[in-house]
C-alpha cells in the first residue's frame, strides 16, 4: 500500500481511538477534578456499559437498530444508578479520603469484574452495528460505523462542554471543583454534587463502551486497557481539565494509530508512557492543568 | 498518613455472640461439604486425585470452562465403569488465571497441599512453559492438553505429556501440502505475539516451501490487541492465502475487520480454529468467512460419517449437533481442542493400569508406564480418531481436519493421515534422570 492511503488508515483508526478514549477519560478526568478521588474501577464501568448493551441488544427482538439505540440509553443510565449506589454506600462512608478511596475503587473494580465472569461469563460476545455500511475507498474499505463513532463522540464532548460551562448544573460542579467547602457554605449540596459526578463519570466511560462494542465485543476483561489509556491521558491533558482531556485523547489516539501502522503498537504504548514521564517531570500539572492550590 | 475515620481500627469491631455463632455454623457447613468427605475405607478405595490446572479466568476462561464439561464428562464416564484399578477418579480444580506465574503455584500447589496424584488439562501454551519446571521439581506426571510443540521439542522435562492432541508442528506439516494444493502458493501469516504463534511462525515456512509454496509476510500481533485494522495494511497485495490463527477474546473483531478491510475482493484464507473456538460461525460480521477453510482437531459441526464413538463422545459431554452446549445454542463449545482432555484421562488410565499405580510414591512408575504407550486405538476412549505416541517425546500424533465453511456450518473436506505429521524426534525425555 502507498504512503498516502497509508496514512489515511492510520489516521481514521487514531481517530476511532481517540473519540472513545476521550469519552472515557473525560469521566475519569471529571470524577478527578471534582471529587479528587482517584476512581480504579473506571474501567470496570466501562466494562459494565458493554456488557449491558450486549444484555439489552439481544433481549430486544427485531432489527439491531433498535435494541443498539435501546442499550445506547439504558446501558449508561444502569451503569450511572450503579456508580451512584457505589458512591453512597462505599466512597461516601469513607468521607473521599483519598488513600481509602483508591483502596476501595480496587477493590470496586475486583468484585464488579468477578461478578461479570459470573454472571456474563467470559466469553466474548459480539453486538450488532446498528448498520453496517462498509465505506469503498479505491485503496481499501473501511466501516461506515466506526466513522460514525468518531461523530457521536464529538457531539457528545460538545454536549458534556456545554452543560459545564452553561448550565447552572455545570456552575455548581465548577463551584465544588474549584472550592469544595466554600461551595458549601454557599449552600450548594456538595455531598449530592459528588454523587451526580461519581455516576456522570462512570455513565460517559458507559457510552464510550456501547459505541465501540459493536467493533470490539462485549468481555469481562476488556476494562484494563481503557483504564491504563484513560490515566495516562487525563495525566498528559491535566486533571481535571476537559480542554486537556481532549487534546490529550487525539493526541494520544492518533500517535497509537500512526505509530502503531507504520511501525509497531508495542512502540505506540512505549512512546505514550514515555510522554506521560516527560510531562510529570516538566509539567506535573498536565498540559492544561492548573497548578494545585 | 493519619486514619481520621477509623478506617483501619479493628478495635472498633467487636466479635458479637451472634457473628461467632454464624462462623461456627459455617465451619460445620464446609466440612459437610462433599469436598470435605473423609475416607474411611482402606487405602486401596481412595480416589484417585487428578490436579485440574484450569484456565478459569483470564484470557482462556471460555476453553477453560468447556476443558472442566469435557473432563468432568470423561471422569463421569470412567467412574461408571468401574474407575482406575477398582479406585474412583475425582479431579481436583484450580484456577490458574492463565498466567504462567500462577500456573506454576498451582502445580506447586497440587503436589504439596492437595497430594493430588497428577496435574493435568492445561491448555495455553505460556502457561505450559511456565507450570512445567514446578512439575519437574515436585516430580509430579504433568498432563497437558495444549497443542503447542513445546513438549515435543523436549525443551521441558520428563514429568510432562502430551498425549491426547497433537502439536503444532505435526498439524502444520500435515495441513501444508492442502494448502499449497488448494489455497495458493504465496501465503501470509498472522499469528499471535507469544509461544503458541512462534511454532507457527518457525514451522509454517518450512513445511510450505517443501510443497513449492511460500510465506511471503509474516505479522505478529500481541495477544492482547483489541483492534486490527492496523495491521492490515502490512499484508502484501500479491497474497494468495492469508494463513491466520489468533486467540483470545478479540477474536471475533479480527475477522470482522478483516471483513471490512478486504470486503468480497480477499485473498484465500485459512484459518486455525482457534481464531473462533467457542465463538458461534453465525456471529454477525462473519459471513466472510464463507467459503473459507479452518483447521479443525475434532470437528465442531456433527458430520454425516461420524462414527458411533463420536456420538457417544458428544453426548456424553452434553454438545449438539452444531458444537454447542445442549439447550443452549449460544453456548459454543471449543470442540477442537477440548476432546483432549477425554483422550488424555483415557492415556491416564490406561497408564496408570499398566503401571498397577497405587499413589504418588509410584509417579515414577506411571511415567514410565506411559513412555511406553505406542498407540491409541479410535474408539469410545479415542473419539477423535486413531493415533500413535512416540514415548521419547511424549506426543501423540493423530488426523487432522480441514473443514469449509459453508452454509452457516463448517463441513468436513480433507482429512490428513498419521504419518503426514510425523517427523524427527528432536531429542529423547527418556534419558533424563526419574
């Protein structure tokens, strides 16, 4: 294959890479930035997202349209009431003490992951694109779904930017962020902010899953490469900052899909950890980040 | 770090009358247990224990729980009629997460706290690699079911077998002349990034280029990849045949981009079946697959000839006629690989007989009962088809299936010989000091 069309395939796979990890990391990043909690088992909900478009896909008859829109809904709104039960009877009971709540978040991730082998079972199980029009470029074909991906998850990210930035509910998460004791002398209820968040999180690592799903598979395993994925990009982007996080998901997504087709995927994970040292080294705060206070 | 919550306060929680009670009856609960039954008769009617070093969890969960149906259906099947030497079998389990690290704490684990008399039923092939110097050290019969070359290249040691599927290198070498004859002269290769593929890597070459065939690219892809797309671009445009087997969970995904990639404009391609072992053919995205060819050890689909062994064998494990699990046609089965553990606990038994084994002090005995098997007659205890053993390396060699995939099934289109696998044996276990 020549360099051009090369390239281009490097490029739309970057991409495809990029819009899920920046949906996942984003939650990561926000669960960060408001709660300061360090949330392990967000991979686990992205796993979780997954599982339950499988489960709804296919008690939902008739054309997998359907049953994909149904699980587009009803996955991340599951995912997001568990992450809330989660939040009040775990992170909530340890008052977000930062040490215990990372404590708790592996021990979340152990049991949600044991309890999908359990009851899911470990093998992987396909879900159906809800369609599936194979795009005929001269050079070679490429999935019209994965191009849609790209396309959902922009709208999402703009959606999320929007509701943070001008609602009252983003001024009230901004508000907690900023000054969380402050904020409550204000009278904002801080301790149902932090619920809100814990679920928006997991719910946005929950859409990520169900929009890659029919290209990758539900598994109970799949949550451990978007976790690593997600903290070396809210890392590099800076926590908390949604700017950063995106950036910092193109960026990492398009080096993986470049590097990894012309040279190898092991060199793409090399150069990205290496990027993660580089930037804690000269810019702990991340890219983006603000200095902590 | 100051533990202002108490978090790590065990004073806090006193043991109440009632939680103590609640530990006590669960105490006399584990020992009514049927894992917990003491033997009260004499030694002699003990069963005999079987370590089952499963891959429960992990990247081969799903062959790990399809191995347990199979061997607990050849243990059921064995116990019926009478167990070994007059003694019931009973397999002991253990999860070895299919990493080779905890693999070789479980055999530790089989030879020191179960006592069981032999570990068997592991099938990845790091794991094999990684659990066979625990099995040496604790001289303990290790009986692999893994498909690999790495017991036949004599590089482990004389506690392990691998009597009941063939390895690679035979499948290989017997599967070439088809492929060359068949499928295309200039072939290229995708297999995964650890020692299953390498046998492929190292003995495909090989095995093509005597039939006048070639490998013009080969393409590792590590096994825990989840996309492929990227890889593609590497096949070069004059292939022929596009040689794959992959494993793991991303399977699926692999052909489906494969698919996409390619569209009805592809290459030939042949397949291992392990690129879609408990993975139902229907999936959606795999009708490309259609037309193509996959090596098969024992053929998922129930074919016309099957002989009566081999229904008995499908039935007894509980697969219908399309490989999957009876009542659940979701459930596929890894139905190539998992009538090995069937015909190994039948080389167990035989060897065992052979050896008048009556508990670990006489491992030695059995080890060299079954370095003296020769041959495995096709029938009921050898479903698969007839095979030889060769005791130096401690392989079988038996048939081989080649199966076109057509009409939602996969049928049956080339079976190769015994002798098309066999080659040179590269070293002899039996040298090796007991």
């Amino acid at each position: 294959m020549h360099f051009g069309p090369h390239l281009l395939l490097a490029a739309l796979e970057g991409l495809v890479t990029s819009a899920v990890l920046a949906l996942t990391a984003l939650g990561l990043s926000l669960v960060f930035g408001v709660m300061r909690v360090v949330n392990v088992a967000h991979g686990e909900f992205f796993m979780l997202g997954a599982v339950l478009a499988w489960a709804i896909s296919t008690a939902i008859p008739g054309h997998p349209t359907v049953g994909f829109l149904a699980a587009l809904v009803l996955a991340p709104l599951i995912v997001g009431a568990i992450a809330l039960l989660a939040e009040r009877l775990v992170l909530r009971r340890l008052n977000y003490n930062p040490e215990a709540t990372i404590v708790a978040t592996i021990g979340m991730l152990y049991i949600i992951q044991q309890l999908a082998l359990s009851f899911y079972g470990p093998e992987a199980r396909p879900v159906e694109p809800p369609f599936s029009y194979r795009i005929l470029l001269p050079w070679f074909g490429y999935s019209g779904y994965k191009l849609s991906i790209i396309a959902a998850s922009a709208l999402l990210l703009v959606a999320t930017w929007l509701v943070l930035t001008r609602t009252k509910i983003g001024l009230i998460m901004r508000a907690t962020q900023y000054d969380s004791e402050t904020a409550q002398a204000f009278g904002i209820p801080v301790d149902r902010v932090y619920a809100g968040v814990f679920a928006l999180g997991a719910m946005l690592a929950a859409i990520a899953a169900v929009l890659i799903v029919p290209i990758s598979q539900a598994h109970y395993l799949m949550g451990q490469d978007p976790l690593l994925l997600s903290f070396i990009v809210v890392i590099i982007g800076g926590l908390g900052s949604l700017r950063g996080t995106v950036v910092a998901a193109v960026l990492i997504g398009l080096s993986d899909g470049i590097i990894s087709v012309f040279f190898s995927p092991t060199l793409a994970k090399i150069i990205a950890t290496l990027l993660v040292a580089m930037v804690l080294v000269f810019r702990p705060q991340g890219l983006f980040g603000t200095a902590s206070r | 770090m100051t533990d202002k919550n108490g978090f790590f306060d065990l004073s806090k929680s006193t043991l109440s009358r009632r939680t103590a009670l609640k530990g006590l009856a669960a105490c006399a609960g584990l020992t009514l247990a049927p894992g917990f039954v003491r033997y009260s008769q004499a030694q002699s009617s003990a069963p005999i224990k079987i370590g089952f070093q499963s891959h429960r969890t992990g990247i081969g969960a799903a062959y790990g729980r399809w191995y347990e149906k199979t061997s607990a259906a050849a243990v059921k099947a064995i116990n019926d009629a009478g167990g070994i030497n007059g003694r019931p079998v009973e397999l002991v389990i253990e999860d070895d997460g299919t990493d080779p690290g905890r693999g070789a704490e479980v055999v530790g684990k089989f030879a020191t706290q179960h006592k069981t008399d032999i570990v068997f039923g592991t099938l990845f092939s790091h794991v094999v690699i990684g659990s066979a110097p625990a099995a040496g050290e604790n001289k303990i019969p290790y009986f692999v079911v893994s498909e690999g070359h790495h017991v036949a290249s004599t590089k482990l040691n004389r506690y392990v077998f691998q009597p009941g599927i063939t390895d690679v290198k035979s499948q290989i070498q017997s599967m070439a002349p088809w492929i060359a004859a068949n499928a295309g002269k200039k072939v290229t290769q995708i297999f995964p990034d650890f020692a299953f593929g390498y046998d492929h890597r190292d003995y495909l070459p090989p095995a093509l280029k005597a039939q006048g065939a070639e490998v013009i690219a080969q393409i590792a892809i590590p096994p825990t990849e989840s996309s492929f797309t990227k890889y593609f671009p590497q096949i070069p445009a004059e292939t022929e045949v596009i040689y794959h087997v992959m494993v793991g969970p991303a399977v699926l995904t692999f052909v489906k981009e494969l698919g996409e990639f390619y569209g009805s404009n592809r290459p030939q391609l042949f397949g291992f079946m392990d690129s879609l072992e408990a993975t139902d053919i229907n999936s959606p995205g795999l009708e490309f697959l259609d037309g193509s060819h996959f090596w098969e050890g024992s053929p998922r689909y129930a074919q016309a000839d099957d002989s009566a062994a081999q229904k008995a064998y499908r039935a007894a494990v509980g697969i219908d006629d399309n490989g999957a699990a009876v009542g659940d046609p979701k459930d596929v089965s890894t139905a190539s690989h998992m009538f090995g553990c069937w015909e190994t606990l039948y080389v167990v038994k035989k060897a065992m007989e052979d050896a008048g084994y009556k508990g670990p002090e006489d491992r030695a005995k059995l080890v060299e009962a079954t370095e003296a098997l020769t041959e495995f007659a096709e029938g009921p205890e050898h479903p698969q088809g007839p095979k030889t053993f060769n005791g130096k390396i401690h392989q079988c060699f038996g048939i081989q299936n080649i199966s076109k995939v057509e009409g939602g099934k996969l049928t049956v289109v080339h079976k190769t010989k015994i002798e098309d696998g066999l080659y040179e044996a590269e070293g002899d276990y039996t040298t090796q000091a007991l």
